[in-house]
C-alpha cells in the first residue's frame, strides 16, 4: 500500500474518531481503511488506536505519529502546490543563452520587458558564439543563429533576419565594386563563421541559385570582430541587417549587389524538452516569438 495513502487515512480516522466516518469521507470501504491502519501498526510494530466496541480512541504513540503525519502530509501538499505553480505560473530563474550580438541587441530588451509582467521570476543570461549543451549547463532556452543541423534538439523558429553583403565605402573605391558574386573571387572577403556554410555566401538570381567560395583576411566565430573590420576598409562582409544596419545608414559600409537575393538567417529557439514545458519556459517562448518579428532587422518566419 502506499505510504501517503494510508498516512492520510489514519489522520482522517484520527480526526473523524470513526473507521466508518473516515471511510465514508474518503469513499472507500470501512474494511479498506481498517487494512491501511493494520498496516501502518505492523509496520511501526505499535498500536495506533484503543479500540472497543464502542469507542475509538489513540494511543500515545498514536498521538506522537498523529502530530508526524499532519505534518508531512502539509509539507507534500505545499510541495505540490510549489511544482504546480511552476508549471502554471512563470516564476523562479529563466536561463537564456545567446549568440553575443542578437542577445545584446534583441534578446536582451525582451527579456526586460517581460521581466516587468512577472515580479516573482528572475532571468540569467549567457552571451556565447556557437552550440552549447543545453542539458549539461542548465539552460532553459538558447538562442540559435542558422540552419539547425542537431535533429536531436526541439526547435521552434522565432524569425528570419535579412542579410546583406556591403563594405566600407572607402574599400569599394580602392578595390571596385562587385556586380555579380563570381567576382567576391578577386575581393577580401571577412568571413563569420556563425553563419553555415563556412566560406560559401548564396545568391539567387535570374539565373538561379549561385554559391560562391570565397577567402579573405580575417575570419571570426562572431560577428563583431569582421563588422569592425569591414568598417575599417578591410573586406566585404555578409552579415544580418540587424548588426550592420547602424553602420549603414551613418555611412560606414554601403550595401552592394542588391540585386540578388539571399536566403535569410533563420532565428530558433532551441530547448531541452518538448514535454511538461515550465510556465517561464513557455510563457517567454510565445513572448519571444511575437515580440522578435517587428524588431529591427527581423522579419516573421
């Protein structure tokens, strides 16, 4: 029999002074209830109850287990109640991990504003390039840049983000401007690679789809380092509007070969489970996905 079953049963027998009032309570038989009682007084070897024909009463011991079992029985209860509401209510830490410039940029002003509609949660945020292994450092929900090639992870797509491929102005003057991507083969061309495929930027035309390979003189795991770089007049990038948008309208780097079209970046949120989701996880997942879209850059998926 389990424990908490029958626990709960001698305190109602306790209380009701009757096995036939408890059982009737409970709504089971007086011959169940009376099996729970034996079996919790074989198990602790001690009488739990003084028992006449016409009266019920407990023992000491009862007493004693009487005050044990109100107790553990209220600790279940608000234990219970605690785990219900963190599947009901957001509450407790929220984990974030995202790429360092989406998450300064976009990820950050959402959380804080979804912070503000739930005093009792609290949010920890690690900016980092690249996967991470969700499950080994704690993270309820990460934030992933491109194609997903892990069909082990539950994904849902938030946004896309246009890209585009520019260079400072100054460079363009230096070295020309190219028309059509074969040429990106006689140009400096930075590389992040965050974005899949490494070394190969995509277009499509009236011709059709077109990759490119393409080198030049840095390469980088984020996009920050090559944005610099390419307002410094060292290459070409090809990096989301998001990032590069600020730097465009000042002048800084001038978008070339607007003519054809790139596949955007496509934006996921990538989580441990897709069952018994928290209430913070799931609450900032449908947050996320309306609040994304009509920021800078982002488009709907």
């Amino acid at each position: 029999m389990d424990k908490l079953t029958s626990m709960n049963v001698f305190v109602r027998v306790a209380k009701a002074g009757s096995f036939a009032k408890a059982a009737k309570d409970l709504d089971i038989s007086r011959a169940m209830a009376t099996k729970h009682i034996m079996q919790l007084e074989s198990e602790l070897n001690t009488r739990l109850f003084n028992r006449t024909t016409r009266s019920l009463s407990l023992t000491e011991a009862g007493e004693e287990y009487l005050e044990r079992c109100q107790q553990v029985l209220l600790d279940v209860a608000e234990m219970e109640s605690a785990v219900t509401k963190l599947q009901t209510e957001p509450r407790g830490i929220l984990k974030i991990c995202a790429p360092p410039v989406i998450g300064a940029t976009h990820i950050s002003p959402a959380l804080t504003e979804y912070l503000k509609s739930y005093p009792d949660l609290s949010v920890e945020m690690m900016l980092k390039g690249g996967q991470v292994d969700l499950v080994d450092e704690g993270i309820d929900i990460a934030i992933y840049l491109g194609q997903l090639n892990d069909t082990s992870l539950v994904a849902r797509k938030l946004a896309n983000s246009s890209l585009v491929v520019c260079a400072a102005p100054e460079y363009l003057k230096t070295h020309g401007i190219p028309q059509d991507p074969e040429d990106l083969e006689d140009h400096s061309c930075l590389i992040n690679w965050a974005i899949p495929p490494r070394n190969k930027w995509r277009f499509k035309g009236i011709l059709g789809e077109r990759t490119v390979t393409v080198t030049g003189r840095m390469q980088a795991n984020m996009a920050d380092p090559i944005r610099n770089a390419a307002v410094n007049g060292l290459g070409l990038v090809m990096l989301p509007r998001y990032i590069v948008g600020r730097d465009i309208e000042l002048g800084r780097l001038q978008v070339v070969m607007e003519q054809y079209g790139i596949a955007p970046l496509e934006v996921y949120a990538v989580y441990p489970h897709r069952k018994y989701l928290s209430a913070k996880v799931r609450s900032f997942l449908d947050f996320i996905q309306n609040w994304l879209p009509h920021r800078i850059g982002m488009d709907p998926p």
